[in-house]
C-alpha cells in the first residue's frame, strides 16, 4: 500500500513513535548500554511525546515490533516501522477487477479502503462520490441511464465493501444518494452520510447550565436517579426539561439517557474531589518518577503499619495480653528489600523506636548515600531523628542525625509517594494463613472464631497460647516472611524480573560503598546532641513525655550555663558533655537514682543524697573560700532611726529584762535535762518529790561519783 493511502491518523501515530523512540533506538545501537536505561529513556521520551505515559511492558512490545519489522537493517528512519498495523497492500477482488474494469474512479476509492469491513465516513463518502461521478461519466459516453447504473452497481456489489446488508438495500442506497448528489449541484458533501444528524439524538437538550449543576450536586450525594427524580418531581429543574420528559415513568430509577451521559461525565470527575482532598490526591493524577539515576544504598524509606494479626506476651505482673501493636519497616527505595524492621508493643509509637530502627539499619548495611524518605508526623518533626530546625546546623543547634544524612519527607496523605506503602500491602498478604489473622480491616471483616476467642481470653477462660503465636514466635515468624518477599522475583517497572536481593547485588555500586562506623566510633551516631541549660537540679534531658536529671560535681560548677550535652535515647544512665576548659574534653554525668515516693530503703535515700551532695558541693566550697572576704565593719546599708531618749532607755530596760528571763530559762531547762539523764542511769528517788531539783542532782552526782571509784 502506497504511504499516501494509509489514514491520516496512522500516519501521525507513526511520526510521534518515530520520536519516542528515537532516543531509545540509538542507546540500543550503540551496544552501550542495557535495559534499565533504554527503557528509562523510552518511557521519558513516549510521555513527553504523546502527553500520557505507558508501563514497561507496553513500551518493551513497542520497541521489540519495531526492531523485528526492520530486520536487522537499521532504518529507523522508515515511518512504516512504527504503523499500528502491518502495511501490505490490499488488492481488490477478481471480480471487481472485471467489473471496474472501465470505472477507474471507482477502482481508486475502493482501494484506499484499509479495513472493507469497517468503513470510515471519510472512506464511504469517497466511494459513493466515485460511484456517483462514473455513473455519470458513463451516461455522457452514450450508455442509457439504467445501463449505467447496472454497470456501477455490480462494481459496487463485487468490490467487498461493507456498504449494504443486501443487494436491493445497495440498490435503493445508491439511487438516493446519485438523486441527491444530481440535486445538489454535484457538491461532495450531497452523498454524505446524514443519518447521524437527522436522528432525533441530534435534537437540542433542553437541560441548561443550571439544571446540569444542579443535578450534578445532587447526584454527588444520593445518586443520579434519586437527583432526576426529586428534582423533576419539585420542579427544581427549568420548565423546558420538566415539559419535555414524563414525571411519573414506569421505573423510579428512570432516567433519559441523554441526561444520563451528560451528568454521567461529571459526576465520575467530581466523584473524588467531593468526598476530600485526600482521595483527590490519591485518585487523581500523579507524577512518574524516573528511578535509572538512583542506585540501591542511596535512599532508604520507612513508614509504620498495624499488621492484621493478634499476638500475646506477658505483662509487667507476668499475666497475658492481647494485642496487635505497631511494626516498622525500612527499606531500599530502588530496589524495595527489606532492610529491618521493629515490633513496639504499644498503640502507639515514639521517637525512640524510630531511632532505634535506624540504628538498626545502620548496623547492619550501614547509612543511606543520601538519606531517608518518611513521611510526616513524628518522623518530621522528632528532634532525636533531626534536631532542631534550623537551616544551618551550628554549635548552637540540635542537629540529631542531619549531621549524616538528609531528611526528605512525602506530602501529607500521598501514599503514593511511599514505596513502602506497597511493600507492606505484599507482607500483609504473606499473613493470611497466619494464626490470629483478623484482615485488613476488622471493622468491616469479621472473622467471627477469633473474636469468640479473643473474648474467652478477656474473660479469663482461655490463655491465649491456646491459638496465638507468642510475641518471640511472631518475630521469628515476620522476619521469614520478610526474608521470602525479599528472595521473591518482582515483574514490576523497577526490578523487571529480579528478586530484591537479585537487585542489591547486581546493581549495587560498590565503587560507592556505605558508610558504617565501628564499634568504637559507633557513639559518635547513637549520641545525640542537644544544647542545655545546667539548673539548680543538674541537667534535664526530655524528648516526649519523659524527663531524666543528670548531677554530679561537674554539673555543680556550670549551673546557669548552656553546655552541649550528648546522649543516646537508648541508654538513659549516663550522659557526656564537652567542656571547654580543663584537662579532660570531655565527662560523663550520671543519672539521678530514682527513689521510690514512700517504700524507699535506707540505701536509696543514701544515694539520692549523695548525688545532691556533689551536685551542691562546689557551691558550698566557693562560698567557704570567699567567706574571710566579707567586710566585716562596713558602713551599715540601713538608714538611721530618730527617736528620743527615753524611748531609747525603755527599749534598754525590756532588753536586759528578757535577757534575764532567757538565761533562767535556759538554765532550768539545763537541769531539768540533766536530772532526766541520771533517772535513766539510776532510777527515781522516793524524796525526789519533796526534795529541790539542785539537792536532786547534787545527790544523783555523789552516786556517780561513787560508780566511778568503784570501778
């Protein structure tokens, strides 16, 4: 078939592949280069090109067509390469040869015809045109009229053509359509298909603008038919639409079907939108990323999830409990493996967990190229994942693990954008068979033998080994089902064939190795760094709702200074700070002792003292030291009182005279303590009730001295 017989639209397609390719087809001819990057370059270009992108496999049968039609000769340039379809030339008929034989008009319509058996309406116009002008032409030779059309009409019988069911509806077409094209002047458009037009669809709907949005908002809420119904019934919707369809049909959920398709359309675009921004987001349309530039190493991803299954373990008085808890995985952006993961027994989660699965990581394949990819929430806005936020980390700043790598965070509610999301969907069905396996959703899936159980153990009938796996058995469960995915071969856009351990190794950079600090180094990553105020009690660390002292000596000589203080969220006992003057760099401070409120032993106490004691003791050193250097008689920082002398003599006289009073006072007080001393050594006296308290104890020190020269 000639290039100039092929549809404009084939011809177009061909043009845009051309360019698709193009840039595909010169990395695979130069012999440098592999699949992952011919197909990053493919899929970037056909995008670009078409304006909507395509999948791999798509894009692979493409390329695969194109280079099996070129045969190994390199043309690219050839437009015919690209065509949706094989081009072979079609040949008309032996019969219509013959009978077209003298109508070469005709014969040319008929073969640019590409499918006979689905006619354009550009392809049957042409034809009926060339029917009509050889009919024409004949009838101008000589021919009668009735000869000519016979003529025509076998031609057209015989050419294979789709254009009537039967011999006399080809008859009757033609006729009608050579009339009209006579009647119009001979114009082109006279044997154009009409039927379209005149059909009562082509009428104008008497829906306005007002009705289609009112109809629209309603059918958001309860559905089309429930929208035309109410409407129709209360005269919401403009008087030409309630005159024009019936309002009591045969079937409530009635609806025209014109209006059906005309509502039909934007109720399915605004569908998304109206139930929130978030299914917007998610339903809606979404950016393709290129993963050719990203190796594995470079980016790990994390995200949390409650997985759909029941485990017990004891709690602190030892007696079971039931519970689902929270598990986290990180994982390889690029090549999607399992890295590690951590099982809290909580509802919820905290900082500290999140820290301790990158440290986890960390210890195990080492520190991202690049950095993390989480979401928001805790993972963002923790200051033991990334300090304070500062844009430029200082001396001054909490910088947490920024000192290391980046943090890159996913918009809010675009699960999308989250690799993870995907890979926790494929562990949540390796869970099925799983004892305790509640689905999904529990609300909704009700696995009605597990709730009865999960009642018994509430209710203290049953303990739950009877059917769950205990919290040490589902760890060692979950991490061979973390283990299989991994060794599991992806067909996906991404790994196209390879397992994620396949992936890891064989594209792995290793001239790039990770970075992974040994155990002696490994503090300068598990402390985090935070600048503090010293206070009266020592140094207070808090992250969430939990606060731990720190005191000793040291402390006691910085309190009201900011030092920088070094701690790991993993091991509260003791913290580090740097100093800046001294021969140590460094010291370590411990932790305030936690004593009990009201049960604490005597040692406790002792221990709590004692760390006040040294927190305290350079203070009270100081102010022994400076204490010769008070002024002794210096001028008095008081004002003088004015009053006259016999006020001044008064307060004289009462003076001396408690004065007085004192000194009997502590005298008696003196005795009496004395006479109760010598009671308890020797006894009471029969006389001490009649006899004075002075001739008590002068008899109570002879009996002493007695006891003394007896022995």
């Amino acid at each position: 078939m000639k290039w100039e017989r092929i549809a404009l639209r084939a011809r177009e397609h061909a043009h845009k592949v051309r360019q698709a390719l193009a840039s595909a087809l010169e990395l695979h001819s130069s012999g440098k280069w592999g699949k992952p990057e011919i197909e990053a370059a493919g899929l970037r270009d056909y995008a670009r090109i078409f304006g909507h992108s395509i999948n791999a496999r798509t894009f692979w049968r493409i390329f695969d067509r194109t280079l099996e039609r070129d045969g190994g000769a390199g043309d690219f340039r050839n437009l015919e390469l690209y065509l949706p379809f094989i081009v072979t030339a079609r040949k008309a008929p032996p019969a219509f040869e013959r009978a077209a034989a003298d109508l070469p008009e005709l014969a040319a319509a008929v073969l640019r015809v590409e499918n006979p058996n689905a006619l354009t309406p550009a392809e049957s116009q042409l034809v009926w045109l060339g029917a009509c002008s050889e009919c024409k032409r004949v009838q101008e030779a000589g021919a009668p009229a009735h000869k000519a059309r016979k003529l025509v009409l076998r031609a057209l019988a015989a050419s294979g053509l789709e254009l009537a069911h039967t011999p006399r509806a080809l008859r009757v077409t033609f006729a009608r359509k050579l009339e009209r094209w006579i009647e119009g002047g001979y114009a082109p458009d006279a044997v154009r298909d009409q039927r379209a037009e005149q059909s009562g669809n082509y009428r104008a709907l008497p829906i306005s603008d007002d009705d289609r949005k009112t109809l629209t908002a309603r059918a958001l809420s309860g559905g089309l038919a429930k929208a035309w119904r109410e409407t129709h019934a209360v005269g919401k919707l403009s008087a030409e639409a309630v005159q024009t369809y019936i309002a009591n049909p045969a079937s409530k959920s009635y609806v025209p079907q014109r209006v059906r398709d005309l509502v039909t359309h934007d109720v399915r675009i605004l569908y998304d939108i109206h139930h929130g921004p978030r299914q917007a987001a998610l339903k809606g349309a979404y950016i393709t990323r290129d993963w050719s530039g990203v190796a594995p190493g470079d980016w790990y991803s994390a995200d949390d999830t409650t997985l759909p299954l029941y485990y017990w373990e004891e709690d602190a008085d030892g007696s079971p409990r039931v519970l689902r808890g929270q598990c986290l995985v990180m994982n390889d952006c690029r090549t999607n493996r399992i890295l590690a993961l951590a099982l809290h027994s909580e509802r919820n989660y905290t900082a500290k967990v999140i820290r301790g699965l990158i440290m986890r990581t960390h210890d195990t394949y080492g520190l991202p190229r690049a950095g993390f990819f989480f979401e928001r929430g805790t993972w963002a806005s923790a200051k033991i994942l990334k300090g304070a936020a500062d844009e430029v980390p200082s001396d001054e700043t909490e910088i947490g693990l920024r000192a290391w790598v980046e943090f890159k965070h996913a918009k809010p509610g675009n699960a999308r954008a989250k690799t993870v999301e995907r890979i926790i969907g494929l562990l949540q069905v390796k869970m099925e068979d799983q004892p305790g396996y509640c689905g999904r959703n529990e609300q909704v899936e009700k696995f009605e033998r597990l709730q009865r159980q999960l009642l018994d153990v509430k209710s203290v009938k049953v303990h739950p080994k009877e059917f769950l796996l205990h919290r040490d058995e589902w760890m060692k469960r979950l991490h061979e089902i973390c283990d299989a995915y991994n060794h599991e071969t992806q067909q996906g856009q991404m790994l196209r064939g390879l397992s994620p351990c396949e992936a890891w190794d064989t594209l792995f950079d290793a001239s790039r190795p990770l970075t992974r600090l040994t155990a002696e180094t490994r503090y300068l990553l598990a402390n985090h760094r935070r600048p503090l105020k010293v206070t009266r009690n020592g140094i207070c660390v808090q992250f969430g709702k939990e606060r731990h002292h720190f005191r000793n000596e040291i402390t006691g000589r910085l309190i009201g200074r900011t030092v920088q203080v070094y701690f790991n969220p993993d091991d509260m006992s003791s913290i580090f700070i740097k100093l800046a003057t001294g021969d140590k760099t460094a010291a370590v401070i411990p932790a305030e002792p936690v004593t009990p409120a009201m049960t604490a032993t005597r040692e406790e106490m002792q221990a709590a003292q004692a760390s006040v004691a040294a927190h305290n003791r350079p203070a009270r050193t100081l102010y022994q030291e400076i204490k010769p250097y008070f002024p002794k008689n210096g001028p008095a920082p008081f004002r003088r009182v004015v009053a006259d002398e016999a006020s001044v003599e008064l307060g004289r006289d009462i003076a001396a005279d408690q004065a007085a009073v004192r000194a009997t006072q502590a005298g008696s007080g003196n005795t009496d303590r004395k006479l109760a001393n010598l009671r308890r050594r020797f006894g009471k006296t029969d006389t001490q009730d009649t006899v004075s308290r002075e001739a008590q104890l002068e008899g109570y020190k002879l009996l002493e001295d007695a006891n003394t020269d007896a022995h």
